[in-house]
C-alpha cells in the first residue's frame, strides 16, 4: 500500500489538516521542536493500525476537542 493523502481533525497537534502524498517515494520530516511531525507518523499508524504511541485512544484526541479524524 502506498498512501497518497492524509487527512486530520483534531488529531495530536493538528486542528485541521489535509496531506497529499501522491508521487512521494521518499521524504524527510523537518521542523522544530513540537512542530507535529511526530504526530504525522502517529498518523499513519493509527490509520493502519489503530494504535500509536500511547496507550490509550483519548491520548491523540487534540486538548480542549471530544473526537478526532484520521483518513489514509
């Protein structure tokens, strides 16, 4: 599988936010401190496989909001 566009709401440290990966082979994530790139990569583990790096699923609801979007 090859994921050509993410999208999020409320998800970790994005409020609202569309990806596209079409074409992308290879990438490299850049940013600073708390910039949410390791939220992108939760991301794309809790799409495929309903899990990430906390334990429980309220953990990547964004602070303040009741429920978030993921779509690979």
């Amino acid at each position: 599988m090859q994921p050509v566009r993410m999208t999020l709401e409320n998800f970790l440290s994005y409020g609202k936010a569309e990806v596209d990966l079409d074409g992308i082979q290879v990438a490299a994530l850049i940013g600073d401190n708390g910039a949410g790139k390791s939220s992108l990569l939760d991301t794309l583990l809790w799409a495929i496989y309903g899990q990430g790096r906390a334990p429980e699923a309220d953990n990547f609801v964004r602070q303040g909001e009741e429920q978030a979007l993921v779509e690979l």
